[in-house]
C-alpha cells in the first residue's frame, strides 16, 4: 500500500492545500484532520493543519518532503469550529490555511504545544550539600545550592531574579545531580458556591418579555435582535439569560465590539457570577490568551468575554451566543482575513444549534432587514430601566453664531449651568489631535502628507504634524515651506484643542480626554474611568470611543460639536453611521435620576436627517434609510464584492484591475450569471495611500448565489495573470465601507 499523502493548509495569501509525506516513525492513526505538523517550506519552517489524508498528489513523489514534526495528538479544533473555518475560506474567498492561522492564538500558529501554563520550580537535591568538592572552585554554584535549600518548596522560575538566583549557575548543578528542575502544570481553578454573587435586578415587563421569549429558545439555533433604546437595560438581560445558561451546565461567548469595554464588562460580570471568566482581545498576552483559549476548549471557563477573533474560540459544551453593539464597525475585519464577526457568529450558531443574541440600540439595516424578513426575531426595549427618562434633543443652528475652539456661547451657558448643578458634562468630537491641518496664511500652503492624499493633523502635546492614514509623522515646520512666512496657524478643532480651550473657560472643573491618544498607555482608560465614576462634577471631550455602552450615571448633558460630517459624504453608509453615532452618545446623558439633554451643534440644524433623528428616533431614520436603499439597489437589497489593488507605480493597480474586470465579464457570459454588474475600476476615494496608488472594482448582483459562483471562478485566475506580481491586491466580500 503506498504511502499517505498528507494534504496541509499552511498559513500561506495562496488558496491552495501543500502535499506533504508523513513524519518519520509517526502512525498512520495520528494522523487525523485538524493535527497540526511542522514542515519544510523553501528555506523557512511552517506550522500547518493536516486537512485531508489522499492517495494521490500532482506533485511528482520525487519532490514531496516528508512533514518534520507531529505537533498533537488530536484535533486543535472541535468538529463544528473547524467546519466553521471551512466555511469561513470558502465565503470570504480565502486562504483555508490564512483563515485556520487568523483561527488560533498566536503561540499555536508558532507551533507550541496545546497545553495549558506549566511553571518551573528549582529543587536542591536531597543529598546536596554546599560543601560538595565539586564546588570547591565555583562560589555562585555553592551560593545557589544555599539559597535553594532555603526553599524547600522549590523556587519558582519568574523568580530567580528576585533572589538574584544565576540561571547558568543553576543549569551546571543540575548536570552534576546537585539540583533538580520540577514542571508543575497549571490546575484549572475550581467554581465554588451558588452561580450568583450578587442578586438579580428586577426586570421591568418589557425586559421580561424580551427574557422569556429568548428563554423559550435556549438549546436549538434562533436568533434574536434586542434592540433596545440606551440605558434601557438590555445588560441585565443578557445577565439573566446567561444565569440560565449556567444553570444547564452550559458556556456563555459573549462578543463587544472594543477593547476598552473589556474591563468594564468583566467588572460587572465578576460583580454578578461565581463563574470562571476568560477574557480575550489583543491586549491580553500571548499565554494568558492562550491559556483562556484551552481553558475555553476544554470547558474550564464558563463565561468568554472578547472583542471579534474570540468569535474563533472553542467551547466544550456551549449554550448561548450574546453579541452586544452589533451595528459596530469594529466587528469587521479590515485587513488580511476580511470576515464579519456578527455574520460569522450566526453562522456558528447555526451550525452549532445554538441560539444568537443580537443587542443594540441602533441596530445595523442589515439586521433591521432581516428581522423584517423574519429571520431574525425583533425584541424591543422601548423604556429606560428604573424609570429613567431619555434625554431631550436640541438641535442648534451655530451658522454665523461666532465658535471658540468650536463651542458658542449658548453651548459655554449650558455646560456651566450643568457644571455648577454639580453634574458632568460629556462633549463629542470624533477627530482626534489639536488641529486637522495647518496652514500658512499668507500663501495658503496645508499640510499634506508626503505619502498619502491627505493633510496631517497637528497634534500638539507631542508637537508633531501626524497622518492618521499612514502613520507618518514630522516636526511642524517653523516657517512655511512654500513661502517662508512665520504666520502658520491649527485649521480646525480636534480633542486636544477643545480639551485646551474647556480647561481654560472653566478652570475648576477636571477635563478628562477620552481618545487614542490619551488612552494609549496602559491602565489609562481605566483610571479615567474611576475619576468619571466618582460622580464629581467633571468635562469629558473625546471621541467615538466614548460612545460604546459605558455607563456614566451623573453625566446629565452632552454635546455634540459637529455634526455635519456625515451628511455629504459619498459612502452610502455614512448617514447610517451617523445616526448610530449621535444616538449613541446622546445615550450616555440622564441614565439615572437626573433629566438629560443633547445639544447637537451643526450648520444645517434643518437637515431633514437631523430633524428625524432628533424629533422621531433612530428607528423612524432606519425605515426611512432602508426604503431609500431599496430604491437605489443597495445592500442589504443587493451583494457587494470590492476588489482593491495597489502598486508603487501610477496606474498599475488600475491596469490589473482592467484585465481584471475583462476576465470577470468572460466568465460571467460562460457561467451565463444573470444579475452581475461591475463598475469601475475607478481610483480608490484616497487614491494615493503610504506611498502606493490604489483603485478599486466593485462587483454587485441582486442575489449572492451568482455573485459567490463568479468570484469563485475568477480569484484562481487572478493569481495566475502577470500583473498580479507588480501589485498588491485583496478581495472585500461584503464590504462595510467603499474607502
């Protein structure tokens, strides 16, 4: 019989599977899909999935290598997740091997070993004695030996350091038998007591229909859409549906669109459970990730809170999925692996039976869409929880009203009456910096950035000029290169300059900056939080960062600087964001006893946009918005596929993308796909980016069926025409914006 050819996945833009040979002395029982092995690529070492076992290969048996290592004894992944990355390669058009890498913790993409944290502990052997002759000429040797049998308990190794402990010391007594190294594993820790810490609130009627009926559903797939206006409770909710989810002896994956809601929501999870909690986003280490990722698998955590990849994470025997802020962009993946975490999670729910919890209070149209097809049941929340009222909007005409660093007057009146009532203010920016551009006012010179179409914002604390596209950063020159004039002056108001300017109108009050930048550091967020949370009166300026389900109970008025962004912009989502933004933030004003107002600053007070917002809700704005996308033909009424490309020279992304879209339209005519348009390829709205000229080809047909059977046929090509050498290029399927 000959032998098996082990057909891998390796983390490689290629969408292919690699023909390996079994390891040396490794039995054909180890080998089952979903193993990962360590094997020869060119000159480098790769870590990929064993995918299928086949008795033929196009490579001739000359060249096939044998794999070098068998790295587990069985699947990484359960059935069910590994069916789910499948799914996921083939829907996104994507390398399975990239998709499986994007799947696991970092440490499993570098090959190390699936087991849970093992810590070292050094010993003093039991016969040793300082005084060995062997020791005679070394004193650090004979000085470690004391210092170990000080500790009869062994030295951990995270602490050789304290005790000023030589590791090579230690290395040459354990060769001469006089030291001993022992591997503890790590123990999962044990739950103790009731499921509850802390008992449950009471759930007002619209809360407890939306419960019962969710409740109705645990233990086969359905999806729900809570879509409950801010600070209507729709935590507590979740919080009791997972209490009964606990009770079967099930596990909960709850997903938040940032990181910086991880702590908060860990908080009040470990307030309300006796339950193991795992937290996973990239801020978290590489082992404690993967430490919670095994603890996860192997049913050793009860409860995992994470932002978009802890979508990926096993659960041994799962029960709900709660997915919270589902309208957010930060769901989707920008790069690499361009999947959307909310579309993602109902796939696996499907696949695994299980019920979906989506909650918002601004619900994405997609969803909306689908809840309205039916597919999704509509659960509304329509009060505020403990009789809290929702804030009262005002929208304010600032056309030749004069603005200091963006504020007028009536704004400065209403944040000092709010001041001085002794509650806090939140203000609204979404640009971050002190200025978006700079500029000469003699000549007019801005400040572009040298790489990209984009003017760099001026950032002051750290007295440079910054391009938020690329990253490019430079001192702000003295002198305008164009006409040497000294008179540059900020163009603009970003957090920084609004945060200068409320700290000088009112002085005895803290300004708190909540964005990137302030924020970068870690525990920032946190201590920020805990100056808000004592409820002094205090000025909060940031960005959209503050707008994503925290809770700040004394913050009775928000303002909104500008709001005309989003009402002239040529992506066709950009009304819906914001919506979803100024409702949003306008939610954290009045959460608890006090009345809270929005005061919305803009040039266009009269936009009939802003008037349906602000006086009929986010809802009434959504129907409107969904009829408006019927009527032009765009999702979720059609399907998009973008095809970007970008390349050093001008004009070759455009040429590869041409050859591109002729192929597309000649495979379209031979599959005889009906419904299939192409438009462009056009230059990407930013057309030059980090240096590199970009374009772009969208693809959109009324139904997903022939569009998926087109790129299917197309991307293989793609790869193999030559002028995909020369650029770089990556498929968008469902693309959430067109930039």
């Amino acid at each position: 019989m000959p032998a098996p050819i082990l057909r891998l996945a390796l983390p490689s833009p290629l969408r292919r599977l690699f023909d390996y040979l079994a390891p040396v002395g490794v039995p054909l029982a180890a080998l089952q899909p979903g193993v990962r092995l360590r094997v020869p690529f060119g000159n480098r070492q790769l870590v990929g999935v064993l995918i299928e076992l086949s008795e033929h290969s196009e490579v001739p048996a000359e060249r096939l290598k044998p794999a070098l290592e068998l790295l587990d004894r069985e699947p990484l992944l359960p059935p069910a997740l590994f069916r789910l990355c499948l799914w996921t390669a083939q829907y996104y058009q994507h390398s399975l091997g990239d998709t499986l890498s994007w799947a696991l913790p970092v440490l499993l993409r570098q090959g190390e070993p699936a087991q849970a944290r093992q810590e070292r502990f050094w010993h003093a052997a039991t016969s040793a004695s300082p005084d060995d002759p062997r020791l005679t000429r070394a004193p650090r040797q004979r000085e470690a030996l004391r210092t170990l049998a000080q500790h009869p308990h062994g030295v951990a190794q995270a602490l050789l350091d304290t005790l000023q402990l030589n590791r090579e010391s230690l290395k040459l007594l354990h060769d001469k038998g006089l030291a001993t190294l022992e591997i503890r594993h790590h123990a999962p820790a044990a739950r103790r007591g009731p499921w509850l810490a802390q008992p449950e609130l009471p759930l007002n009627p619209e809360q407890s229909a939306a419960y019962q009926a969710i409740r109705a559903g645990l233990g086969s797939f359905k999806a729900f859409l809570l879509a409950g206006v801010t600070g209507s409770g729709k935590t507590e909710v979740y919080l009791q549906l997972i209490h009964q989810v606990l009770q079967q002896g099930r596990q909960v994956l709850v997903l938040i669109p940032e990181i910086n809601l991880g702590p908060q929501t860990l908080s009040r999870f470990e307030r309300r459970f006796n339950a193991r909690i795992a937290l996973l986003h990239s801020a978290v280490s590489d082992r404690d990730r993967l430490d919670a990722w095994l603890a996860a698998r192997e049913g050793e955590a009860d409860i995992v809170i994470g932002t978009r990849s802890a979508l990926f994470t096993p659960l041994k025997n799962p029960g709900l999925i709660i997915l919270d802020e589902e309208h957010d962009a930060s769901y989707k993946q920008q790069e690499g692996l361009r999947y959307h975490a909310r579309d993602l999670a109902l796939v696996r729910a499907r696949q695994e039976n299980l019920p979906i919890l989506l909650g918002s209070a601004t619900p994405s149209l997609e969803s909306l869409y689908n809840a309205h097809a039916g597919r999704y049941a509509l659960l509304k929340l329509t009060q505020r929880a403990g009789g809290a009222q929702p804030p009262r909007f005002l929208r304010l005409d600032v056309r030749s009203r004069p603005l200091d660093s963006g504020i007028s007057p009536p704004l400065q009146q209403a944040i000092t009456s709010t001041l001085e009532a002794g509650q806090q203010v939140l203000v609204f920016l979404n640009r971050r910096g002190f200025a978006p551009s700079l500029l000469c006012h003699d000549c007019g010179w801005l400040s572009q950035c040298p790489r990209c179409d984009a003017r760099m914002t001026l950032h002051q604390r750290s007295n440079e000029l910054r391009c938020h596209h690329c990253g490019h950063a430079e001192r702000p020159p003295r002198n305008c290169p164009a006409c040497n004039s000294a008179d540059l002056r900020p163009v603009g108001v970003g957090t920084e300059r609004a945060e200068e300017r409320l700290n000088t109108l009112f002085p005895d009050y803290p300004v708190l900056r909540v964005d990137r930048d302030s924020t970068a550091r870690k525990g920032a967020m946190e201590r920020l939080f805990e100056t808000i949370n004592r409820g002094q009166p205090c000025l909060l300026i940031g960005t959209q960062m503050l707008a994503k389900g925290h809770h700040f109970p004394r913050v009775t008025l928000v303002a909104v600087l500008d709001a005309d962004g989003g009402l002239f912009s040529a992506d066709f989502r950009a009304s819906e964001r914001m919506a979803q933004l100024i409702v949003q933030v306008a939610g954290r004003a009045g959460r608890a006893d006090e009345p809270g107002k929005v005061i919305i600053q803009s040039h266009l007070a009269d936009h009939p946009l802003l008037v349906q917002l602000t006086e009929q809700g986010y809802f009434a704005f959504a129907e409107q918005a969904l009829a408006e996308r019927r009527s032009a033909g765009l999702p979720p009424f059609s399907h998009l596929a973008l095809l970007r490309a970008d390349a050093h020279r001008p004009g070759d992304a455009e040429s590869f993308l041409d050859q591109a879209c002729s192929l597309a339209e000649q495979l379209s005519a031979e599959l005889v796909l009906q419904g299939v348009e192409l438009l462009g390829p056009v230059p990407a709205p930013m057309e030059r980016r980090a240096g590199r000229h970009r374009a772009q080809l969208l693809l959109q047909s009324s139904a997903r069926a022939p569009l998926h059977r087109l790129l299917a046929s197309l991307l293989p090509q793609l790869e193999g025409m030559p002028g995909s050498r020369s650029v770089r290029w990556s498929l968008d399927v469902d693309p959430i914006d067109l930039f």
